[in-house]
C-alpha cells in the first residue's frame, strides 16, 4: 500500500487571478536563463508586505525583519537589501552563523540572534557585534568576563527571551529577576526583551495572555531603556504588541502566512499581504496518451481516456514534495487560471501533469503560485500536505535558478548550484 490515490482525477480546475501581466517579463527570463524552470522571488512583494506591516503598527514602532533561514527561502541578500531601502533598521536571524554570513556580506546593522546562546558562541558574537539572546546567564558564566565586549571596547548587548507560555526557548517570568541580576553582575547591557506567540492566527486570546504576561514581566525594567517587542506575523494580524519599540515579523515579509488554516489564512490574505516566491515552468515534453496507460513510477495514476501529458523539469530534488504526487498537488496554466493535476508520482527531477489540451508553443506554468490558493500556493500546499507554510519555499534546494525582479525588472540571477541562501 502506497497510501497514495489512484482515483481518476479531474482534468482541471479553474482558480483566481493569472499572472497575465507578468508574461513577457517570464518570457524573458527564459531567454536569460536558458533554463525550462526556475525559481521567481518578486521583490516588489516584499516591498509591499514592508509597508503593509508598517501600517500594522503604531508610527513609532520600528520593524526588527526576520530573515533567518534564508529569509524563509527567497534569498537572504536580496530580501535584505529591499528590507533596508525600506528604512527596515534591525535584523533578527537564527543562529549565529547567519548573523556572520550578514556582516561578511557588509550588513551592518544592529543583528539579534534568536536562538539561544552557547558558550563556543560568544567569541563570534561579540567580534562582529552581534546581539545574542540569552534565556540563562549560564552561557556566558564560563566566559573570562573581560572577552564580554565589542571590538570597540563597548560592553556586549544581549536580548533577554521570556517564555511566556511557549514552553520552547525562554527564562521562566519568575526567574527574570535573577537573571537580570546575573548580567548586571557581568556588567552585560540588556538591550532588549522580548517573547514569542505560541497560538495561531484564529487564538488571539491565547497569544493575549502571553501579552499580558510579558508586558507584567517586563514591566519593572522599562525605566532602563530596555526595548521590548513581541509581535511576529502572528501578532501583526491579531494587532497584539504592534504598539511596542518594534515588530518582528518574519513570514509576513515575504508574504508567507504563519499558519496554513483556512480562517487565519484569509485573515492574513485580507491584510493584502503578497507572497515573493513562486516556480514558473514550461512543459519540456508533452503527449497525447490513451485511455488505461500507468503513469510514472509504480505506475499509480491511470489515464481513464485520451490525455495530454506534460513533463515539468522540477520535482521533489528541487523542494517539491512527493506527497504532492496524484492531485494532491497542481501546477496552474498561466493564460487560462486552470489548475493542472499532478497525475503519478513526482520523481526526483520531474512532474508529470495532465493538462486539458495540448499545450501553446512556449506555454507558461507555475508549479508554486505567488497567492493563498488552496492548491498550489505555499499555503495551500502547507494545508494539503499537514505542512507548515514556511517550510514551503524554505525547503526549496540550490538546483532551480533564481530571479529576482524589482519594479517589473529582472535585477539579479543566481544560476543554478550558486545559490548559498
Ligand atoms: C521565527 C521567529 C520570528 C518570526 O516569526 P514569523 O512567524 O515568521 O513572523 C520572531 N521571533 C522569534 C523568536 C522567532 O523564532
């Protein structure tokens, strides 16, 4: 037992709005390439989802952007760049070897780390100025005292994670006390606190009580100048902490949804977010096959009558899921807004797909939209894959190429297998 369907599946379905408008641009990009598919990251959206999150919060409230992995798959370097033409003025990323990859790269802004600092760490951290965040002070107990500072003699600036009901990272609120004791002891600058929402979208009561929480926690040490923030993409939706020194958003900048459920979902879609990552494709083979032929490995889909079948150069090497095989997954016809399905099983470096005739020369696909559709958008595929939306794009490899556009133009291509994140 595969678990798969080997139902006949419905030759197509119609969705909403095309990417029309994009088509010479693509058609372009393919000429530039050479290539059959590649990866679309539109920087425009990412602008875009900057300013609709600025106007998720208050005017005073400044936006700390997450890039970590990858900025979510879209690209570290450019993602950052728009964030910072933008007025973004501090970052936040996973690990410290993120952290270095920004400053090598000739970031210089204020970067936090968000995961949690280990003692081999701190060298690295305090050379290129980086603000690690501690949920302990047993990280940096182990440490000569006196290697706690800056290249410029400044004393080391730490961000203090509470764990407000997340049970993930975080110091328990009661232990805060100690905590900041410790690092007054080691004569550390608390730059900021912070928490992070452990509930979806549709819970906003629960993510309320970790509010509460924090701000109550946190409370005491305000008069120190210490900055607080809260809100990721969660809490920019449900409007809780958006008042605060700054947002944290990380999904939202490139239109990524924090979750995959149908009412977050088109909570989030309503704010006009815009997704930056999509896979655009041309079928590289095509055929006419009768009815009772078995398709693709194991041979798991069965053609019920005469149909087109077209060969997508892109498959679960390249971050497309197999689970997707068998009409879970679609691409979508460009001209026309159908939905295509994914018919057998996707390989390692191809799709096979029934289309509902035989393809126009040069035809345009997406294998992974740039919207919420429930099919073949990140979060539509999150949904049907019991997925998280981020992994969507944050799991796609270095095999396809990349482009990047800005104002409608193409402004960067990484070729295939030069891509580092
Ligand atoms: C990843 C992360 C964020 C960003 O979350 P999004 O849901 O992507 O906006 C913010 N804060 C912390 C602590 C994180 O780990």
């Amino acid at each position: 037992m595969t678990g798969e369907t080997t139902t006949s599946l419905s030759p197509t379905a119609r969705t909403g709005p095309t990417k029309a408008s994009l088509l010479p641009l693509l058609d372009d990009a393919f000429a530039q390439l050479k290539v059959p598919s590649f990866i679309h990251v539109n920087l425009d959206a990412v602008a875009l989802n900057v300013d609709i999150l600025k106007g998720l919060s208050s005017p005073k409230t400044e936006i700390m952007g997450v890039v970590k992995g990858g900025a979510y798959g879209s690209g570290l370097l450019p993602v950052v760049e728009v964030l910072l033409e933008k007025g973004v003025r501090e970052l936040a990323v996973a690990t410290v070897a993120e952290g270095l990859y920004l400053r090598r790269h000739g970031i210089n802004v204020p970067i936090t780390i968000l995961g949690n600092l280990v003692p081999c760490e701190v060298s690295d951290v305090t050379q290129h100025n980086l603000i690690p965040s501690l949920s302990w002070s047993q990280a940096l107990m182990s440490v000569p005292r006196e290697s706690l500072v800056y290249p410029d003699g400044s004393r080391l600036k730490v961000a203090i994670n509470i764990d407000t009901g997340m049970s993930r990272y975080g110091v328990q609120p009661e232990d805060l006390p100690a905590l900041v004791q410790d690092l007054d002891d080691l004569e550390v600058t608390i730059l900021s606190m912070y928490t992070h929402f452990q509930s979806a979208i549709t819970e906003r009561e629960k993510n309320q009580k970790q509010l509460d929480l924090f701000l109550s926690a946190s409370e005491p040490y305000k008069c120190r100048g210490i900055t607080r923030h809260v809100a990721a993409t969660t809490g920019c939706v449900q409007g809780l902490g958006t008042d605060l020194d700054f947002i944290r958003p990380g999904g939202a900048i490139t239109g990524l949804c924090s979750g995959s459920d149908k009412e977050g979902t088109n909570q989030f879609a309503k704010k006009r977010f815009q997704p930056a990552f999509s896979v655009i494709a041309r079928p590289t083979f095509y055929k006419l096959l009768g009815a009772g032929r078995h398709v693709g490995y194991d041979g798991t889909y069965t053609t019920s009558e005469d149909e087109w079948i077209a060969n997508f150069s892109t498959g679960w090497s390249d971050g497309l899921s197999r689970r997707l095989s068998n009409g879970v997954g679609a691409v979508r016809r460009i001209s026309t807004g159908e939905r295509c399905p994914i018919v057998g099983r996707v390989s390692m470096d191809s799709i096979t797909v029934r289309l509902p005739e035989q393809p126009l020369p040069d035809e345009v696909f997406q294998v992974l939209t740039d919207d919420y559709d429930e099919v073949t958008s990140a979060v539509g595929m999150a949904r049907n894959l019991g997925g998280a939306t981020y992994e969507i794009p944050g799991n796609w490899s270095t095999r396809l190429p990349r482009l990047y556009t800005r104002n409608g133009k193409i402004v960067k291509i990484y070729l295939s297998l030069q891509y580092t994140c």
